[in-house]
C-alpha cells in the first residue's frame, strides 16, 4: 500500500460546476452523455498533485469517472470509493469514505460536507482536510493552494 496521503475527489459540484452558467475559465462539453463544465486549471494542478497523492474516486460517477472524467483530466485510472448502501446521514458519503480511508492522512474535496464529517475529520488521528467548494463555481485555485499547503507539511 502506498505510504502517500489520499486525495478523494467527488465530480459534480467540484470538478464540474452544477450551475448552467459555469465561471470563467471553463468550458462546456460533454461527457457520457451529461453535459460537463470542465477547466484547464484543474488539469493543470491534478496533475502537479500526482507525485504528491494517491488520488480516488469518492463520486457516484464510480468506475465510469475512469472511463469518461480521468481521461479528459489526463488522470491515470484511479482507485474508486464505491457507495453500495443507504444515504442516511446529513454527510451520507462519510460511513464509505471512513472505511475506505482507514488511518491513511486524507484529503476529502467534496461540497456535500456537513457537521458530522467535520467531527469526523477534527476527531481522526491522522491529518485530515477537508475541502468544500461551492457546488456552482467548483474548486478554485485558492483550494488548490490550501490543499498543496497541507500535502507539503506532511
């Protein structure tokens, strides 16, 4: 297993505005039959935090982000959280991606993230942070930079 920290990505309302007008620097296209907003920055800087972190799939895209999302951002094929049971709690992805980080230090992008996944991140022993863009304008550089910040004081 890998000794570097996790960087679990969801897709919408992250990688892909969910807005009909998406910001500056994107452009519209389309993936697997959705339409997709999609930035060159985000290219850009996944790919510089490749050396840096193993980055998964935490989106309920699952494998097809590996088919259609990867290779648009010229991701190798990624790990994948798979979320096979109920979507009870406020944040419902936490109880997978608890599992599947384990004691790994972790960072979650993610903009469905609520108190109990804050709890959950403050209370776990490893280095956790999360990232919780918002769902219209989707991750920005200014998280980029706080996400380089943390994986360099590792």
């Amino acid at each position: 297993m890998s000794a570097k920290p996790l960087l679990l990505l969801d897709i919408d309302g992250v990688l892909n505005p969910t807005t009909s007008s998406p910001p500056p620097g994107y452009r519209t296209t389309e993936v697997a039959g959705y339409r997709f907003h999609m930035s060159d920055m985000h290219r850009d800087r996944l790919g510089r935090l490749l050396p840096s972190a193993d980055i998964v799939w935490a989106t309920t895209w699952e494998h097809a982000a590996n088919e259609s999302i990867g290779p648009a951002l010229g991701l190798p094929n990624c790990p994948v959280v798979r979320f096979t049971g109920n979507r009870e709690s406020d944040t419902w992805k936490l109880p997978y991606v608890e599992r599947y980080a384990g004691e790994r230090p972790l960072v979650w992008v993610e903009d469905n993230l609520f108190s109990d996944a804050h709890h959950w991140a403050n209370e776990r022993p490893s280095p956790t942070l999360l990232v919780q863009p918002s769902g219209a304008v989707g991750l920005t550089t200014q998280h980029f930079d706080e996400i380089d910040t943390f994986l360099t004081q590792l």
